[in-house]
C-alpha cells in the first residue's frame, strides 16, 4: 500500500504534537497504557451484551515487552481492535479520538470512563521513538492490519495476522545522545517506575514479560544444580487505589504505610482525610497532614500541591490549584472525572468544577483539624509546632481575607497556664474586670517574661500571650480581637490596669518629677521622642516602649528584609519614680552634672537591652560603665 500524508497536513503540526505539548517524554508511556485501557474498556462494555466475546474483567490485561536486541518497546492489549478504516481515522488524523467518539455514542449519564479524549496521546510515542508500528485486530474481524510511520513523513497501512482482537503499539526507540538515554525505557526498573508513577491504578493489570533465572537438577549430575532462564508476567500496578474502598474496608495501618510509602516519609501522619463526595462535583480524595515539615518546606524550592488523578491516571502530580497556600502542607491524592483538562493532559484548565473540589477540600481539612484540635491537643501541638508558621502566614497574608477561616485554628502560649491555649480559653478565663487580651512580642518566652510590663500584668493576676514569631506582629493586627475584647501590647502606654485614683497620683507625681524628665530628654535628644513615667514598671528602673506607630518587633523585621530602608519605631523612655536609680539620678543633677549625664545615657542604653535592641555604640557603652565605676 502507498504511503499516505496525515490529513492533518503539515510536518509542523506532528512536530507541535510531539515536541511542545507534553513536558517530559516519559509521558508517553503513560498515553499508551491509557489508550490500550481505553480499548478494553470497549470490549469490556461490549460484553456486557454480547455473549461471543467470550471474556470476563478477569481476562482482560496490558502487556509490556522489551526486545534490547532490537531497540522496541511494544505495549500490547487485548481489547476491542481497529479496523483498516478505523486506523485511518484514528491514526491518520492527528487530534481525532475514537475514546472521544465512543463515550459520545454512550452518551452523557454513561459510567464507562473514557481517559483518550484528545486524539494526540498516541502521537507522544514519537517523543522516544523513530519509528511506531501498530498491529490491530478488530473484535468480530478475521484480519488484522499494520500500521507504520516514522514520522511527519506519512503512514503505510497493510494486511497482517494477529491470533485474536486487541492491538501491539511497538516502538523503535531512538538512538542514544548526549542529551537523552532513550535505552532507558528498555529497562525493567525504568519502566516498573513509570507504570507505578502515572499508571498504578488504571483498572486492568498491566503486566511485563521478564527473565528471571531458577536452579534446576543437572541432567548429567542430579547432585549438582545448574540455573537455567524462562520467562514470567509480572504485574506492575496495583489497580485499585485505597481512597476508592470503603472507609470501613481501610485500617489506619493501611493508610499510614500508604502515606509513608507513597510521600517518602518516615514518620506516620498526625492526620489522615478519607473523602468521597457527589453531587455537583464528585471526586475522591485521600489526604494527610505530616508530622513534621519536609527540610526544604519553608524555602521557595519546596513543592505543594496535590496529586491528581483522573480515572486512575496520574495527571499532575503538584496541582497547587487545590490547596490554598495556607494549607500547603497537606499530601495526598485527589480522583476525579468532571475535570476538563487540556489537550496534554498535563495541565488543568481552571474550571468551575475546580474550584468546587478545592472548595470542599479546604472545608473539610478545617474541620478536621479544629477536631484535633478540640480531641487530641498532644497531636495538636505536633502539627502546630510543625506548621503553626504555615498558618499564621496564611492569616496575616492577603489583607487578612483568611482570618474567619484559620483564627480557630490558632494556638499561642499561655504565660499563666505555661502552656499552648486557644483564643477562646483565654476569653473564658478573662475576669470581668480585664478589658484587654494582653500579649508579648519578642524573640524568646524567657525574655518576655522579665519584661517589668509582663510582670505588672501577670501580678494583677492577667494572662499574657507569647508571640515569639517574626509574623505574630501582624497576626494581632489583623485580628484585631477576639469576642469583642481587643488586643493590646503590655507596651502600649495604657494597660488598663490602673485606676483613676492611681492615674490622678501619678500625674501628680509626674509633675514634680518633671525637671529630671526635661533633663534626660535634653541629654538623649532626638532619640527619643517622649521621656515620661512609667505606669507599670515595677521593681524596674527603665523601660523604652514604641510610641505606637511602629513596635520594635517590626523594626526588627523590617531590619532583616529590607535593611537599607528600614523604618524604626519612635522610642519612649519610661522612668520608674520609686526605684532608688531615680533618687540617684536626682541627686547627682543637684551635685553632680556631669554625672547626672552619664547616668541618662546609661539608663537609655540599659532600656536599649531590655528591650531587645542593638545598643548604638557598644564600645562607647562599656568605657560609660567603666567610668562609673572608678
């Protein structure tokens, strides 16, 4: 038979085909064995009313089979067949599929699952092979016919036998380059890889002719053992995936070792999600939250994002579109068929059914954690200290648009209770008189804690919370409250824990006190913006505070992101009038200027550290103490 043109024309459609759709030419594999899935789901459907075909779901299976002598790879099934005409149709027109034209003729409401819709699949083989022969007999047909193409160059079709229906797809893999080792694809381990990545749960086996060696008695000394070869089918994928049993049929030991096998983990997950859903969208899913972050997961290398399948075939194996970035974190698999994918089937096109699956993922992971949460506050705990980061980002992120959504999921720990609470237990145990959710920011619990503010509330028998994340700054911002009780920094000039008698007396007193107060401001000068009486110091001498615009915890971070324009928070001295360092500070400006000086400065630069801050000049610090102390 002459050769015909594909009726697609043109060699650069077929180059467009084989070289610019898919991403990786280890697809082509996974095309193929879907095609021949497609095939038998023909004939499988077929025998459901016709009784010659003469097979049960039992007979049907794909088989591959490697020839490294002769460089082919061929992928065969005993499926439903094509015609010459069929062929024609199907192979000669690029971008035409008989899955697509099968499924039609079923109709809408029909249950049979079609994966080949696009027609292009087949033509991915020329990714990894020079030349494609394709050997086909159709069911009821007794001829079988060939078909041969190395390319754009066109196709031949010819008569040929073949013992009974089904199809052979048998490549000839291209040579060897410096770029691509296509003998790859001749090895068993390569392709047990591939079937288990993108084929594990297509529904029919998928089996490979292998050799393998045994002992046998030596015909000449049955004393002795000699070894000799033969061949064996071995199936390479598992066929039905464990999210699409029965919740009750799965043991958690089943899930975690799926989990740990699946996403290379050697921990057990803190938390697994079996769902299965109908109605507007139906799909089924199997999710996991990690016990511990991945070493890469807080770098801009890590990759999330679910696998997706459809029917059984891996279509992408990090679909970030299904996972909102806050929950990241999350593994696991989602099965669906109401997707519309793109022609390469690599790619999702964002589609309202999309949308739906991603919405009643995020639903679901919500309420199950808020489970935990409530159930198992150890396991809690593991997660948070894992992935409380993840969260709090995802709160303070997007102009706060998450707040609803993850406040309940926060956790922060407890001065009083010296443990990890919600917001809800900490408004639960507020007296009435407390007005404020009080909290802490810094770099560590310890330190926040000998904070003279900290202790001033904690004495007045309050709960402070411990931020100790760069991010909780603006966590607090965007909540802003929580039951209608406000936050408030136990470095905000008022804590609401004095009363107006306290406050009339300290006006009072600041007042008299009011030449030192002028005096240390004059010595300091612009770095400082206010010098004043502290309200709740303590037994603390000192103590600098942010006017309010800006704390000094964001100081610091803006510090480390952006250092050569970072903003710094307005400081305010705050003096504690009872303390004796204040009696000296008055005594030595009657008698000693000089040294009333270099007390001002010191008692800065002592707030400098109190607060966390970089003192201005360390050295000009040391050779001060030093000079108080001759």
């Amino acid at each position: 038979m002459a050769k015909k043109q594909f009726q697609a024309e043109s060699q650069r459609l077929l180059d467009l085909m084989i070289n610019s759709i898919y991403t990786h030419k280890e697809i082509f594999l996974r095309e193929l064995i879907s095609n021949a899935s497609d095939a038998i789901d023909k004939l499988a459907y077929r025998a459901l009313t016709d009784d010659q075909v003469g097979l049960s779901r039992e007979d049907f299976a794909i088989t591959l089979r490697v020839d490294k002598e002769h460089r082919t790879l061929t992928v065969s099934d005993n499926g439903i067949g094509m015609t010459a005409g069929e062929m024609e149709q199907n192979l000669g027109t690029i971008a035409r599929s008989g899955s697509l034209q099968f499924k039609k003729e079923l109709g809408e409401q029909s249950e049979v699952d079609i994966i080949g819709q696009f027609g292009v699949g087949f033509y991915a083989a020329f990714m990894v092979a020079d030349n494609v022969s394709v050997l086909s007999r159709k069911y009821g047909e007794e001829g079988a016919n060939l078909w041969q193409s190395d390319g754009a160059d066109g196709y031949e079709i010819t008569p040929c036998e073949r013992d009974a229906a089904g199809t052979d797809v048998i490549l000839h893999l291209k040579d060897d380059s410096e770029d691509e080792k296509y003998s790859d694809y001749l090895e068993e381990y390569t392709l047990r890889n591939l079937v288990r990545k993108y084929s594990d749960y297509i529904r029919y086996p998928i089996q490979m002719e292998v050799t393998r060696t045994r002992e046998v008695e030596d015909p000449e000394d049955k004393e002795k053992k000699t070894t000799e070869e033969y061949q064996q089918l071995d199936t390479l994928n598992s066929m039905v995936p464990l999210w699409q049993r029965p919740k009750n049929e799965v043991t958690q030991e089943e899930y975690d070792r799926f989990y740990q096998e699946k996403f290379y983990d050697f921990e057990k997950p803190v938390l697994t999600l079996h769902l299965a859903a109908e109605g507007a969208v139906s799909f089924h899913a199997l999710l996991f939250v990690p016990a511990k972050a991945p070493y890469d997961y807080y770098t801009k290398d890590y990759q999330g994002g679910l696998q997706l399948y459809s029917s059984g075939v891996m279509i992408m194996e990090h679909c970030g579109d299904l996972l909102p970035d806050y929950f990241r974190f999350v593994r696991g698999v989602v099965d669906t068929q109401d997707l519309s994918l793109n022609i390469s089937r690599e790619m999702l096109q964002h589609t309202r059914s999309l949308k739906l699956i991603a919405a009643n993922l995020q639903k679901r992971i919500r309420a199950e954690l808020l489970k935990l949460l409530e159930n198992d506050r150890e396991k809690y705990e593991t997660f948070w200290s894992a992935f409380g980061l993840q969260l709090k980002y995802g709160l303070a992120g997007d102009f706060g648009a998450n707040k609803e959504t993850l406040r309940d999921l926060m956790i922060f720990w407890s001065a009083k209770e010296n443990k990890y609470i919600t917001l809800n237990e900490y408004v639960a145990a507020m007296g009435e008189e407390q007005k404020y959710i009080y909290y802490a920011t810094g770099e560590n619990r310890a330190h926040l804690a000998q904070l003279p503010q900290c202790r001033q509330v904690r004495d007045r028998g309050y709960d402070v919370l411990m931020l100790t994340d760069e991010v909780d700054e603006f966590v607090v911002q965007i909540l802003q409250n929580h039951q209608d009780k406000p936050f408030r920094s136990i470095t905000a000039e008022d804590l609401g824990l004095n009363t107006a008698d306290e406050d009339k007396a300290l006006e009072e007193t600041a007042e008299k006190c009011k030449p030192v107060l002028e005096f240390v401001k004059a010595q300091l000068g612009d770095r400082v913006k206010e010098v004043r009486l502290g309200k709740n110091l303590g037994d603390c001498a000192v103590s600098l505070v942010p006017d309010g615009s800006l704390s000094f915890e964001m100081e610091k971070y803006f510090a480390r992101v952006q250092p050569e324009n970072a903003p710094k928070a307005g400081r305010i001295l705050e003096l504690n009038p009872n303390h004796d360092v204040f009696a000296a500070l008055q005594v030595a400006m009657a008698k000693e200027p000089d040294k009333a000086i270099k007390y001002a400065e010191l008692l800065y630069d002592q707030a400098l550290l109190i607060a966390g801050l970089p003192l201005e000049d360390p050295s000009a610090y040391t050779t001060l103490v030093c000079s108080l102390m001759n």
